[in-house]
C-alpha cells in the first residue's frame, strides 16, 4: 500500500499557517479531493513532519492565493515532493478528527483569516498542539459496500495507532483475498 502526506495550510500575504499533517494512503482521489481511505494525524515535531512542513512552505512561497489549501505530498527516493496543490478546505472527515484532535483546523484558521487578519498573522507561525491523536478510516468492511467513515480520537496515541494497525491490516487481508 503506497503512502503520503497531506498538509493543510492557510496563506495570508506572507504569513503561513500549517494547521494539520497527516499519513495517508496513498494520493487523494482527483475527483473527490482530500479523501482517504486511511489518514493518520501526525505531531508537528519530528523528520518527517519538518520535511513536509518545508516542503509545502516552499511550494506555496511559488504563489499561492489566500486562503485554505491543501498540500498533497508523497514519498520517493529522493524525498518528500509536492504531488499536487488545491485552494479550498480539507475533506469534511479529516476537518472534523483534526477538530477533534487540535482544538481548531484547518476550517478555524481559514475563518480567522477571512475574519481578523491581524490576529491570524500573530499566530500562524505558532505550532499546532495534539491535545489527542486522531485517525480517519473509510471502507474496511466484509466487502459488501462501502462503510461510512471511522474517525478514532483518543488521548493516547497507542489505542489509535493500534486501530488505525487493525484496519490497514483488514483492507489487505480483503484485497488479498479477492
């Protein structure tokens, strides 16, 4: 199963804001954009999650309106590249575990920078808390027809992780059936 990063970010004049990354399964669905069948919150902190943050920072320095976007990423032997750029807010799934999990989203700091510009420029450059780990999983089931999406927040990373373990561990068992 191929993997990547999703970045959702706000752009005000020269202020950025990232306001959640995430592991996903694979590149999003071009017609349905910012949707995964597996999507994992990452911390802020870490290798990987800097080299992303840049890595869409620089992108979006390359001329990007105002406003929410979306940063698709992926993985190659080379490192982090930028697979694809969308103005707009996130899928409806990951806007509401990201809510869930940071307290404000991707939603919040686009309104506040449609609202209050002075105030979202004072904080974009803060780094988002976990207050809880979250992950979105859509369509691991019997097969039988898509389920409607699993959001698992929780306070301690462990139980996520292991949901999020089990149902990647359903969807190949299943596509190694068929």
């Amino acid at each position: 199963m191929s993997t990547g990063l999703h970045v959702n970010a706000v752009v005000l004049g020269s202020s950025r804001r990232i306001c959640a990354i995430w592991k996903v399964s694979g590149p999003a669905d071009r017609r349905r954009a910012c949707e995964f069948t597996f999507a994992l919150l990452l911390r802020r902190r870490g290798p990987e999650q800097d080299w992303a943050a840049e890595t869409a920072l620089g992108a979006l320095e390359e001329g990007f309106d105002d406003g929410p976007v979306c940063v698709d990423l992926t993985t190659t032997v080379h490192g982090i590249e930028v697979d694809a750029l969308r103005p707009g807010l996130c899928g409806a799934d990951l806007l509401e575990a990201s809510r869930a999990a940071l307290g404000e989203g991707h939603q919040e700091w686009a309104k506040l920078a449609h609202e209050d510009p002075q105030a979202f420029r004072a904080g974009a450059s803060g780094s988002y808390v976990l207050l809880r780990h979250a992950a979105v999983m859509a369509g691991v089931g019997t097969g039988r027809g898509e389920r409607p999406p699993v959001h698992v927040v929780h306070e301690r990373e462990h139980r996520v992780l292991r949901a999020y373990a089990a149902a990647l561990a359903a969807k190949a068992g299943a596509e190694g059936i068929s």
